[in-house]
C-alpha cells in the first residue's frame, strides 16, 4: 500500500491561495492608482504643441469657466480606443481637451481620422514630460479641471462600463453641480 506524502498537497494549495489573492486584488480599487496628489492643485502646463490641422490646447482654456476634461491618450493604446466612443458622448456636452502621448504624428492623425475627433483642443508630448508633471501613469488617463483650472479629479484607465458609471461619472456630477451646470 502506497502511503500519502503531505508533501504533495503543498504546489495545488499554493496555487489556490495565489488564485485566491489575484481574484481578490481584482475586485478592488487599485491602491497603486490612489488619488492624484494634483487634486485641488492648479492644473498642470500643458505642451505648446498640437498636431498639424488641430486647435492648440493651452493653458487659458483650462482655465475657462465650467467643468472640462483633460484625456490623456495615445494611438498605440488599446484601452484608449475603447474608451474613444465615451470621449465622444462627453464631448458633446463638455469640452474635452487631449492631450496625445508619446505617439507618431501620423499615427495620432490616422487614429483620429478612423475614430473620429472628439476634442476641442489638443496638445501633443512626444517625450511624455507632460505627463510627468500631470502625474499619469499609463494612457488613458482622464482629470476633470473647474473652472479656475483646478483638478477635481483622477481618472486611471479607461472610461467604460462599471468603472465609468459607478467611479468616473458620480465624481463629474458632482463637479457639475458646484459649477452650477
């Protein structure tokens, strides 16, 4: 008769605890992504570049009165094409302001063309020192900015389902509703 070895109980309960840990760690806010430390700070400058045919963002729209939206994104960036539909529906009722990262112009052009452009402004930061400043981490990342330029809000990752309505959208409206919009 072949005795059991507790030691072979040992890889499968190590994977089911992992597997435990990673599905536990996906149903919960990322703490890596916690709040922007910009928050209630004046925005950030934003680059003095734009892609040729488009409107300039500067600084003094960030500074406009109302609520706006400041999206940082990039061509080669799946989760940004995701969210693009989104972008377009927030651009029909606030500005929305890009600001293209570490992309090829052409690219960001071409992208712009197949999905259409939503943004009433954009600049561009092919070295990505704009998104230092700004604090981003990876595209797409989305700020809603008062109307004094203040940032009210960080948004990680990509606006769509749960994340966008039950995270994005309640942090928009309240922004709303101090601006009186």
């Amino acid at each position: 008769m072949a005795r059991f070895s507790p030691m072979i109980a040992i890889p499968p309960l190590l994977f089911a605890g992992l597997a435990a840990m990673f599905l536990w760690g996906t149903e919960r806010d990322n703490p890596a992504i916690g709040p922007s430390a910009l928050v209630g700070r004046e925005a950030p400058v934003v680059p003095q570049t734009t892609l040729e045919g488009k409107t300039q963002l500067t600084d003094e729209m960030l500074r406009q009165p109302g609520v706006k939206l400041v999206n940082f994104w990039a061509s080669w960036c799946p989760p940004c094409r995701a969210e693009h539909p989104t972008i377009a529906e927030l651009a029909k009722d606030l500005p929305v302001y890009g600001i293209d990262l570490k992309d090829p112009e052409a690219q960001a052009l071409q992208f712009l063309t197949e999905h259409g452009d939503s943004y009433h402004a954009i600049a561009t930061d092919p070295r990505g020192r704009s998104a230092i400043d700004w604090g981003v981490t990876a595209p797409p990342e989305t700020f809603i900015v008062n109307g004094e330029g203040q940032i009210l809000y960080r948004f990680a990752g990509p606006l769509i389902r749960e994340d966008y309505t039950g995270r994005f959208l309640p942090e928009l409206k309240k922004a709303l509703e101090a601006e009186g919009q």
